[in-house]
C-alpha cells in the first residue's frame, strides 16, 4: 500500500511541470562542486554549486540538486557511480589513509574504469575530455595541483563532484545521456515476477536504492525495503525477490519519496521525536497538503538545524485560518484550507507516513490514509478536545502536538532538543496516529505530563507546574478516554472553565487546595522560599489523607493574617461541605490525579475570571 501510493505520486509528479524530478535512470542529489575541465581534458577550475537558502534570519549555502545518472547502493562495498561522485571516488581525495593506506586509490580507479568504459561508446568532445583527464589524473600528485590544494579542505568535507567541459554540465550532452540510458536499461536484472504493486510481469528490482532526509537515519540514506541475511530469505529467494518490485516502480516510489523528504518539496516535515512525517494528496494540487500543515501545526516548527537553538513563532495568520476551517467544517461546508478559496474537495485521498531511522532501515512509525475531509475533521476534534479556560488572553488557541510533546521534558535540561528527541521515541508517532485516527491518546504521554507536574516547581511567578497546555492536555486525554464508556466518571469535570456543581472527591479536593494556596498568598504574598504548591502538591494530589489536614491546620494561620479572611474561610468551608464529611481518599488513581490537577486549574482560572467571588471592595485579584 505505501509503495503503491509512492508510486502513483511519482506519476503524479512526473507530469506535474513545476516539479523537478528524475525520470527513470537518474536520481536528484546535491551536488557541491564542479570540476572544469579544458577540451584537452585539463583542470583549469573547481566551481561551487551552491544555493543560498534563507534559514530563519540567516541565509545559508545549500548545495544544487541535480539530475544524474542513477546512483549505486553502497555500504561498505567499492562501487563507482557514473559522471557523479564524492571526492574519493572521482579525484582519489581522502583522510583514511591512516587505516588503508590504498582507500582513496581503489575508489578512483574503480570510478576510472567504470566511467571510461562508458564514455568510450560516446562520440563527442565531452565525453574525450573527460577521458582524458581520467587516463592521465594520478592521485598521488593531487596535492601538488595549486587548483585542488586550494579546496581540498572543502572537497573533503563529503559532496558530490560532476564534471563540467569548458563550463557547461557534461550531463548535458545529449550523447552521453543517450549511451548512459542505453547502459542503465542493459545492466538491469532479467529476472521477471509479478510485481507485487502493478501486477504485471516485470524485471524485478534487486537492491531498492536508499531513502535521504530522515532525521536521525544514516548520512548515506535508509532502506524502505532490504533483505540482506539468511534468515531474511523465504522458498529460496533472496534480496529484492522476498518482495518482488519492479524496477520502474522500485525506482518511481523511492524518487517519489526522497522528493517529499527533500528541501524541493514546498510544504514543510513534521517532526515528532525521531519520527519524521511527510504528507501528499493524490491528486497535483498543492493547497491539499499547505491545509494540512496549517490544520496540524498552527505554530511554526523547529527549523531542522542540528546543534543550533531553534526558536518557535506563534503564527498568528494560520491561527485565523484554522478558525475559519472549524466554522466551515461546523456548518457542513465545503473545505478550503488555503486562503479560504473554494474548489478543495473532501473526497480527495490523502496519505500521511511517518518514518523513524533504524539502523541501515527505515521504520514505518504509521500510514494513514482516508479522504482528506476525514482528516480535516479529526485534527478539528483534536483541538475541540483541547479546549479549556487560558491563564492568560494572549495564549494560542490552537496548541500544536509539538508544544504538548515539549511539555514532557522540563525546560532545565540542557541540550533540550536532543532529549526531547530521545523522550519521544514512540510517543510521537503514536500521538500523531492518535489524532488521525480520532482514538484516546497514548496512556505513556498522560504519565510524562503527569510526571513533570510532580517533578517541576514554580519559579519567578510563573506557573509552570500547571499550565494551560498540561491542563488543556489532561482535559482532552481523560475525554477520549472516556468518550465511548457509558456513564463516563468524569464528564462533569472535562469542560472549559470552572463546574462549581460537580462534587467529585478528586475535583473538590483540587479547588480546595487552590483557595487554601490563595490564602497563604493573601496572608504572607508571594515571595517565600516554597509555597504549599512547591511543598505539598504532589503528596496531595495522590494521597489526599496524609496531606489535607495539615493544610487546613496551616489555613487558619493564613486566615488570620489575610485582609478578606473571613471570606476566604467560606469558600473553603463550601468546598468542606461538597465532601459531605467523608474523610479524605488516602489514594487517588492517575486518573483521579488528572481530575485534581482540572480542578485545581479550573479554580485558579475562576479567580481571574470571575468578579463575583471577591467581596465589593476588593480590589481585582491577581491573575495567577
């Protein structure tokens, strides 16, 4: 079913005219210099091939995707590309000498011999250049050429190299791209099977070339399909027979793939942990997929730049749109998620495939696909799950899964991006499964939020043990939870704000604790070294018993320093009253713990919020 849908958009982008894509036989890669060759074959110049590419407030230097001849798959095996390769192969050029003293000599000759036996079948002045320069090049004297000693530095550091004759791209020349294709269709295997994807009768692809973009995977590229070891095999067969491909669409679905992994693609990855999301309609139409990005990540992502500090932008423009989306899809109307314009149809097919790195492989963290309606509505589900009452007006409505998976890892940690990275190994692609697929989130992601309540303290004023996006999370995981059990326990306590009716002994006990908090700040403010947040908020959020009659003994310290105490100690005698005298729950389940955090949440908010909990001439409480 993936390499299916893979190659249909390969088709889809071979036709589309805007897109830049290999066709069969050749592979897009990134190429970083050219070597400029004379018509005699000598080296007269070494040019950069790079792009600048503007990367948050800095432009940065990209190398040039280019069409070239298909790529070999190589892991530690010698084997030469054509025309296009690392400085290894085409000049000799290498720092592992130390462990093999012949490493960079039998790269080049293999690429030498590969290269000549090919450009000898093609009549032109080109393809002699380049043999020239082949036949006589030693990379024993590399060093002393003033042309490669100026950017060998630069030629180590890993690109690609082509070839250029008196500066025009020898990938050009018609009669070389006539021969190569000649080559590439009579070195392909002759086995024929059925072709697991089309059905037809075709030459089958032995080895599927390698995958490149995933974050964390190997430089070199991943395998989507590789059988390599005995135990692999199946009835005899071997590599690409276990599941038999043919080479037009082995080739097809990889370049397919590689496209949406790679810069050329308009509509940004999603990244969840080590899982990597790429997202495609079935049709050329690219306002699917910008809808999509806008609906699933109405923030901007951390920029893809390993070892720098990303920053995250509210987008507030997307924000109105996603508005906007949520009342149409309301009224029953058609979808149109790119400028509002009308003509997005909600039958079109849409897929969304996120991939992990594994070694050599790629691992498949999950494939969705339904009509992108059906998606559009589920993200709306999402954040419809998500809403609750804001700490403070200028907060998102719309929280992205990133923001909720960055409330797992506390804001200490130093390096955060890589632990948030290895925190999320599975939780990322079994969140993002759980929005598409409108099921209850994963229970480890409810235990991490819970765990980082417990563990994380207030600091400056700020409240980071309970904030807006750990609640607005709690709310919604205990409502899908719940969603299709009959009667749910805690229906009353998932709403938006404050449900002053509702007299569940974890729910009270949260409103309970946040007056009980008020009073203290009331009577001694807020500058001391811990507060009874700081002190005892874990221990009474999971074993109420142990910790609430010390809180009421402290209370009347409180209530008796407090201006408005008197009218502090009714509203904690009403919550007292809700309980109907039973004693406090020695234990709260997670669940329970989850309900005390809403309460606590939901009471904090109300004192913000609402005038009539304050005496007349009480000035406006403070927001929390």
């Amino acid at each position: 079913m993936i390499l299916q849908a893979l190659y249909n958009y390969y088709t889809i982008l071979c036709a589309d005219p805007d897109v830049d894509i290999a066709e069969p036989g050749y592979s897009k890669v990134s190429v970083s210099y050219a070597l400029n060759l004379s018509s005699d074959g000598k080296l007269i110049g070494i040019i950069p091939l790079f792009s600048l590419v503007q990367q948050g407030k800095k432009s940065v230097e990209r190398p040039r995707r280019m069409n070239v001849p298909q790529q070999v798959k190589r892991s530690v095996n010698i084997e030469a590309n054509v025309l296009c390769d690392n400085a290894a192969y085409v000049l000799g050029l290498t720092e592992k000498e130390a462990k093999d003293p012949n490493y960079a000599r039998k790269r080049f000759e293999s690429f030498r011999d590969r290269n000549i036996a090919i450009l000898s079948k093609v009549n032109s002045e080109v393809a002699r250049a380049i043999t020239t320069f082949l036949q006589t090049y030693d990379p024993a004297t590399a060093q002393d050429d003033p042309i490669i000693a100026r950017h060998r530095d630069k030629l180590l550091e890993g690109g690609n190299l082509i070839f250029f004759v008196d500066g025009k791209n020898a990938l050009d020349d018609p009669e070389i791209r006539q021969v190569w294709e000649k080559e590439y269709t009579s070195t392909q295997s002759t086995k024929k099977m059925q072709c697991l994807v089309t059905g037809e009768i075709e030459p089958i692809a032995r080895l599927h070339l390698d995958i490149k973009g995933v974050r964390g995977a190997q430089a070199k590229g991943a395998a989507l399909v590789s059988f390599n070891l005995d135990a692999f095999t199946s009835y005899r067969r071997d590599q690409g027979e276990n599941a038999p491909v043919s080479q037009s669409v082995a080739a097809g679905y990889v370049e397919a793939l590689n496209y949406l992994l790679s810069d050329q693609n308009p509509h940004r990855k999603i990244y969840l942990g080590d899982t990597t999301v790429v997202y495609w309609a079935d049709t050329a139409d690219r306002r699917y997929a910008s809808a999509f990005y806008a609906l699933l990540s109405p923030e901007n992502q951390p920029a893809n730049d390993e070892g720098s500090k990303t920053t995250r932008r509210r987008d507030k423009s997307a924000e109105q749109t996603m508005h906007a989306v949520a009342e149409k899809i309301e009224q029953g109307k058609p979808l149109d998620l790119q400028a509002l314009r009308e003509g997005l149809n909600d039958s079109t097919r849409f897929y969304v495939l996120g991939l992990a790195p594994n070694a050599s492989r790629l691992a498949v963290r999950f494939f969705l696909t339904e009509p992108f309606g059906v998606f559009a509505k589920r993200i709306m589900q999402h954040y419809s799950d998500l809403k609750i009452v804001k700490e403070h007006a200028n907060q998102p409505d719309y929280l992205s899964p990133y923001r909720i998976l960055a409330e797992c890892v506390s804001p200490k940690v130093t390096q955060r991006e890589e632990e948030l990275r290895s925190s999320w190994s599975l939780l990322g692609g079994a969140f993002m499964r759980s929005i598409l697929m409108d099921t209850p989130y994963p229970e480890g992601l409810y235990v991490a939020i819970m765990n980082r309540i417990r563990h994380d303290n207030d600091e400056e004023g700020r409240s980071r043990k309970i904030t807006y996006i750990r609640a607005a999370f709690i709310k919604a995981h205990l409502l899908r939870k719940y969603r299709h059990q009959h009667p749910n326990p805690y229906q009353e306590a998932l709403t938006m704000a404050l449900n002053e009716s509702y007299t569940h002994p974890a729910y009270v006990l949260g409103r309970l604790f946040a007056w009980l908090e008020k009073a203290q700040t009331e009577a001694i403010g807020r500058e001391v070294n811990a507060t009874i947040k700081d002190r005892y908020f874990t221990s009474a959020c999971a074993a109420p018993a142990s910790v609430f009659p010390v809180l009421l003994r402290l209370s009347q310290h409180h209530l008796a320093k407090a201006e408005y105490g008197g009218h502090l100690d009714r509203k904690i005698q009403e919550l007292l009253n809700l309980l109907d005298a039973r004693p406090f729950p020695s234990r709260l389940t997670l669940d329970e713990q989850g309900i005390f955090v809403l309460g606590y949440y939901h009471q904090r908010a109300a004192f913000y919020t609402r005038s009539t909990d304050v005496e007349p001439t009480t000035t406006e409480m403070t927001q929390v």
